[in-house]
DNA sequence: AAAATTAGGTATTTGATATAACAATGATGA
DNA sequence: TCATCATTGTTATATCAAATACCTAATTTT
C-alpha cells in the first residue's frame, strides 16, 4: 500500500492544468489579463495607464464632475484618486475648478489638449478591441458581450 | 466661443460611462473581477486564496512536479512561487521532496490532507461556477467559453 | 577542469490598493 | 443660533502582490 504522501520523485513532462480549464472563472481571468496586458502596450505610446485612461474618459465625457463623483465612477477610493488627478493635471490634460457653491468640492475639467490626446487614445482603443475581438463573428461578439453582462449582473445586481 | 478649457462648475447628476461600456474589453474585466470577489469568498472557509489554490490544484494533479515547472504553469516568477510553495508546505498540505537524480529540485507532491482540502475546495469551486454561470442556458455558456478561449488564443497564440 | 546553465532561495523594489486621521466646508437639528 | 454631524479633498501610512537583482549549490557543456 502506498503510503499517506506518495513521495512522486518523478517530474512530469508536462504539467496538466485541465482541472483549472475546465472552470469558466479560470478561463475568464486569463482572457481579461490577456486584454489588460494587450491594452496596457496601446496605451503606452499615450503615456497613459489603464486608471489615468479610464479617468480621462470620465472626465471628457462628464464635464464638472467632483472628484468624489469620479471616485465611486472608477470604484477607486478617494485617496488614490487624489495621485490620479494630481498626474493629470499636472500634464494640463484636466484642471481642478473651484465651485462657487461649494468650496469644498472641485469640478474637473478637461482640457483641449486632454480632449485631443483622448481622442487619439481612443482611436488606438478601438483598433486594439478590433484586433482582439474582430475576428470574431458578430453575433458571437454580442453573445459574450451578453454572457459578461449576465455575469456581471450576476454579483452587482446591475442592469 | 467658449475658452480653451470650458470650466464647467455645474455637477452632473449622474456620471456617465457609457463610452467605457462600449468597450468589450471593459466589460471582461469587470466581469472578471466580480468572479475573483466571489471566488475569494469561497475560498476564503478553507483559507485558500486564488493563488494557493490554483497551486494546490496543480500539485494534486501533478505529482511530482518542480517548483519552477509550477510557477511556469501559473506564470508566476520563481521567487513568488516559494512563498506560495512555503506556505502550502508550512500547512501540510504538499511536501517538498528531494529528488536523488537532482539534488537541486524538489518534487512536491500534496499530502492526504492536502488532496482532502482539494476535494472540499473543488466542490465550493463547483457551486460557485453553477452560482454565477448556472443561470446561463448551456449553449450561452459554451459560446461565451469559446469566445474566451479565442481572445486568450489571440494574444497567446494558445489551443 | 572551466564555463555556462539551472533550481531554489533571499532581499529589496515597485506598484496598486486600503486604512487612519485631518482641515476646511457645508448641512442639520435642538 | 450654536453645536453637532457629514462631506470633500488631502496626507501619511499600511498592506499586498508582483517584479528585479543577486546569491549558492548542483548540474551540464565544452
């Protein structure tokens, strides 16, 4: 009888991870890594990260909005956005605006070079999403898009 | 005509993302990281987290393997994996064996306790899977695991 | 035998994220 | 009105994962 820790002194040729496959979170997690990664070199020439991407977005497109907004939006805390902005405006890409009627609060602003370096940013974007996931039939585009929805909604309860 | 920066002061009710939600790829992740909360959570009664389960896992259905084998199948760097393979062997649940025809690997092989904590995770695995994708129909599930594996195939050139 | 390579390991750095506490401002209620 | 409470942005700090540099021992190559 083989004892309690088989003592396998042999290396396999090669290691099996079907198990692992086998699990849809498993093979969720290594396409989403793929597509941070291949969307990280996108972004690169931009001198942008995946977080000061998503924040200018948000920003170019929500106009005024206080830092606290922009916070809950990115699910970031409070604190770490603070870096964030401070990279942002700090290139003039956004500015921190003064509310008249509240002057604890900031109302971020892009600015027009923040605009026009989005802009290009997001033309890159969408040639990489392209490249990513327009080999793929279009119905079977919107097939995962629906799968990920459904999955999302799953946990967040969100529509 | 409105200055370079328009300084808008005015808050939006309510923030807009909808220009990341076209994006697939933001979709992924975000899907993506509500399985790893729910993962984590699961595991969490076996105090396992991803990392050391995806390591017990492949040690079960490897037996044998070296250390650098493993942390090449997780694609983890090498000093990482040793205190994951520390700590897996601290608990008792891998051994790290010596190989007499190379003294300077180690075969690592799970204990009974180790493949019993196995077991009992997988099932957890299992009702977390059946929790998230169960709701989906069988051939919603199979289209959104071969979309998957394509975007994974598209970056790492991967069956 | 010398040089190069490999396995495992230690120490340290980087990077992202989370927590605690604070000053300034605004809102609320006795 | 005044005292309390909540919110905004901020600083400093803790935590945690991941990466890098470097080291020793053992093996392989030349």
């Amino acid at each position: 009888m083989k004892p309690d820790t088989a003592s396998d002194t042999s290396q396999p040729a090669q290691v099996s991870d079907d198990r692992l496959r086998g699990l849809l979170g498993y093979r969720l997690r290594r396409a989403s890594n793929a597509v941070q990664a291949d969307l990280a070199e996108t972004l690169k020439p931009f001198d942008l990260r995946m977080i000061t991407y998503t924040a200018l977005v948000l920003v170019v497109d929500n106009p005024g909005l206080s830092q606290s907004q922009l916070a809950a939006a990115m699910d970031v805390e409070r604190p770490n956005l603070v870096v964030i902005v401070d990279e942002l405006e700090r290139r003039e890409l956004i500015t921190r605006d003064r509310v008249p009627t509240d002057r604890r609060t900031y109302a971020l602003n892009a600015t027009l070079a923040g605009r026009r370096l989005c802009d290009q940013a997001e033309s890159a974007v969408r040639q990489h999403e392209a490249r990513i996931f327009g080999t793929l039939l279009e119905e079977e585009r919107s097939l995962l898009a629906r799968g990920l929805l459904h999955v999302i909604a799953q946990r967040t309860g969100e529509s």
